[in-house]
C-alpha cells in the first residue's frame, strides 16, 4: 500500500487558523511569515512537517502536515487561503487541498536547500500524484504578484495531477517606444504565454476534457491572469495611458468568444478616457459596437428582435463612419476600417447585397491606401486577404459564383506567395471556400484537389478524430460521389 499523501488541506488550515488566536493574528502575514512564527518552532525538522509532533493543542493542527521546502510565498497568507475558499466553493465536490508548490527556480535556491528539493521530488513525485511543482522562469511576483501564486495553488487543489511548467511566464525583453503602453510591457505577452500554459495543463488526461473540474481550474486561472492585468492596466500613471492599456486588452480578449463581455468592459473604460474627437475614440468605439453585436447575436433567438437589433448595430457604426469620414476623409485607413467593420455586421446578419457594396468600396479603398504608401504588400497582407474574402462570401452568398471563385483563387496564390504559420489555418478556409464555389458551378474536377489537400492538412494539424478532419473526409467523399 502506498504512502498516505501528506499535505496541508484546507480543512487544516482552517484549524490552524483557530488554534492560533482566529484571522487577526495573521492580518499582514505572509505564508513564509506564517510558517517561521507559529509552525517551525513546534517541529523537531525545520523544513519538514512531523507526522510525530507532539499531541499539544497547539500542535494538533501541524500534525500530519507537511509545509513546502523553500517555498518562498511572499503572499499574503489570508489572501492565499481566501482564494482556496473561493475555488473550493466553485467545485460541486467539496475536496481537500494538497500543495506542493515552489515558486523559485532551483539555480536561485541556496545549494543545500535545492538538493533537498530535488531530492523531495523526485521522493514524493512516484507515490504521490496530487501536486504541482512550479518552477517559473522568472520571478511570478515581479508580474502576476499574489493572483499567480495563488492560482497555482488552485492548480494543486485538482487532485490526482502532476504538472511540471517550466516557464509560465516569459517576460519580453526588448522594450518598444512606439507601441501603446500595455504593449511596452510584458503583460500582453505574457498573457499569450500564459493562457497556452494553462490550455495545455494536462487535466484533461485525468478528468476527461468535459468534465466540469477541467473547465472550472481553467476559468480559474484565467480569472487570475486577468485580475492581475486590470491591477497592472490601473498602475498606469494617467487616464489615456489606462485608456490605451484598457483598448489593447479588449483587443486581445475580443479574439476569443468566452471574453466578448469582458473586452466590451474594456473598451467601456477607452471611450471615457479618450478625446471624443481623437483617432483612439472611434477606434474604440467601433470594437465597442462589434463587440455589443456579437453579445447580443448571442443572446437574440427572435427573427424581429435580431432585425431590429440589427439597425441598431448598423446605425452606430454609420454613425462613427460619417464622423471619421467629416474629419480625416473617406481614404483614411481608420476610416476605411470602420466601412469594413460595417460591412462585417451586413454580412454576419444575412445582408449580402449591402455588405457586397460596402466591403467591395472598402476593399478598393484600402488597396489605394497602402499603394500610396508604398507599403509591401506582405506587410498588410493577412488584413487585407480577411477583406477580400469577406467580399468573396458575399459573391457567393448573392451567387456570383464566378466573382466569388476570382478573389478566393486570388487569396489563395497571395496565402502560398508568402507563408507565415499563423496563416495555415487561414488557407485551409480559403481553400475549402473555393472548392465550396467549384462544387455550385459543377467543376467538380476543380474542387476534389482542394479538398483533398485540405483532409490531408487537417490530418496533420487536428488529427484524425477532430470534427474538422472528419468534415473533410465527407466533403472529399462527396466530391467523388460527383465525379
């Protein structure tokens, strides 16, 4: 039988925060702080817990516990516990909390306190899968402070997992002046690093990718990772710098559809902060109008309601653009984004011919642009590429096949012209789209080597049991049905 798991479980902590004199005694404290005042003096290894402390009333609650080596938590310890209740209080199963977390790098531990961690992992990891040991890079309280620690401590709380991260956070190094505020620190980057980190936690290994508790430590984390940054975003030192910060949040959150709602809030907090006639608020204020559109669209399951929510999103974004066009004219390019925008909202809601009219003048509009500034055509290709396919959506949709398979092939030689990795993706669509145009016009011998290029991509990059892969191996069977 293997060794009972030792640990500080939650319920332990609540007893030694009683047995100690109640919350007031550690008000200020950190966990270190705790450890070396009330629990290293009534055991006989300073860095161990004793399964064999004496019986005292005092030291019933150190008794088969055991507290990290080095740990090295500068937090709060109350803070650290509160945020243990309050993910407790989100599962559906009370659990006990056993942590095992180190916060420093081995090569900044003192030698002998870094052989005896090695030497406690490589002990403890065999017989005891509940833990996590996290050894970040850099420092997590010079970026994420208290949140961080406290969230992998929620990490620990998912039982029966063991997790080795390396490096959750890799802060960028080079510094640029030209960017916005947020963008010359590492939040923005780290905040990329991070959330793949926690995507790729292996908790679904153990509970399955649909089980609640999977879906619970992640929103956890992330919960965590943004609360830091919003802490980070009010540092700032004046209102436009937050503003700015505030704007290129919401951009990164709006990427994703579970953080619409919290992007809008972002952009809530631009548009008071920037000068009603200044680029930064119409900027803002069109994201904010896409942003209420796709929340709503959401939310809307009435054919009159979505019609009539409909001009209402159009007519917010009409409103902006005949701002942007009284102000910096029709060929500036916050201009023009903002028709793109609009015709985005046409075409999302079944409006084909309006949104045909305006991305096609949008389209010309920004090709205009960019040759004025003689600007390469590689360093505005991915937006512009989105523009032309968004118009070629709408060929379709009106079904002017041959004009939709013009600009899809177009898109489709600029995707293989200059490759990027982000695009993969991109061209995959591309390629299935006009395979799609093919297969309306009856040129089937056209669509069956898109499509099967595009199974064979899947394959490689989603596996052969993804729901992409498997749309593809019914669409190459269908085109084959055909021939």
């Amino acid at each position: 039988m293997p060794p009972k798991p030792r640990g500080v479980t939650l319920e332990y902590i609540r007893q030694f925060i009683d047995d100690v004199g109640g919350r007031s005694k550690l008000q200020g404290l950190s966990t270190s702080d705790v450890w070396t005042q009330f629990v290293a003096p009534t055991l006989s290894n300073p860095s161990r817990g004793n399964d064999d402390a004496n019986e005292s009333s005092t030291a019933t609650s150190f008794r088969a516990a055991e507290w990290c080596v080095c740990h090295g938590w500068n937090d709060l310890f109350l803070a650290v516990v509160d945020t243990l209740e309050s993910w407790r209080s989100s599962l559906d199963t009370p659990r006990s909390f056993l942590l095992r977390v180190f916060t420093q790098p081995l090569h900044l531990l003192p030698p002998a306190s870094a052989d005896t961690v090695s030497s406690y992992v490589s002990q403890i990891v065999p017989v005891v899968p509940n833990m996590l040991v996290l050894w970040p890079q850099e420092d997590p309280s010079t970026l994420l402070s208290c949140e961080w620690s406290a969230a992998a401590l929620a990490v620990a709380a998912t039982n029966s997992i063991h997790v080795e991260v390396t490096a959750l956070l890799v802060p960028r190094k080079e510094v640029l002046d030209d960017t916005p505020p947020l963008s010359r620190t590492p939040l923005l980057d780290a905040y990329t690093t991070s959330t793949a980190a926690i995507t790729g936690l292996p908790f679904d290994a153990v509970y399955g990718a649909s089980s609640p508790l999977t879906a619970a430590a992640r929103a956890f984390l992330l919960r965590s990772l943004h609360a830091a940054i919003d802490r980070e975003i009010q540092t700032l030192p004046t209102s436009l710098d937050q503003a700015h910060a505030s704007y290129a949040f919401g951009l990164v959150l709006h990427k994703s559809a579970d953080f619409i709602e919290l992007a809008k809030s972002y952009y809530e907090r631009a548009t008071s902060s920037f000068p009603p006639t200044s680029r930064e608020y119409f900027s803002a204020c069109r994201q904010l109008a896409l942003a209420q559109d796709a929340i709503t669209t959401l939310l809307l399951r009435n054919d009159d309601l979505q019609n009539a929510r409909t001009s209402c999103a159009t007519s917010k974004l009409q409103s902006i653009l005949e701002s942007q066009r009284l102000m910096f004219g029709d060929q500036d390019m916050d201009t023009i984004d903002t028709m793109v925008a609009l015709g985005y909202v046409y075409a999302s809601h079944s409006q084909p011919s309006l949104a045909w009219h305006v991305l096609d003048k949008a389209l010309h509009l920004r090709l205009e642009f960019f040759h004025r500034q003689h600007q390469p055509y590689h360093n505005h290709h991915l937006s512009t590429l989105h523009v032309m396919e968004l118009l070629a959506s709408q060929s379709f949709a009106l079904r002017q096949y041959k004009h939709a398979a013009a600009i899809y092939s177009t898109c489709l030689l600029h995707y293989d012209k200059v490759q990027h990795h982000e695009d993969v993706i991109a061209r995959l669509t591309c390629a299935n789209n006009l395979a799609a145009v093919f297969m309306c016009q009856g040129q089937y011998d056209k669509a069956r080597p898109l499509l099967t290029e595009c199974l064979e991509q899947d394959i490689l990059t989603f596996g052969l049991d993804d729901d992409r892969t498997l749309v593809s191996m019914a669409n190459v069977a269908e085109v084959h049905r055909c021939l």
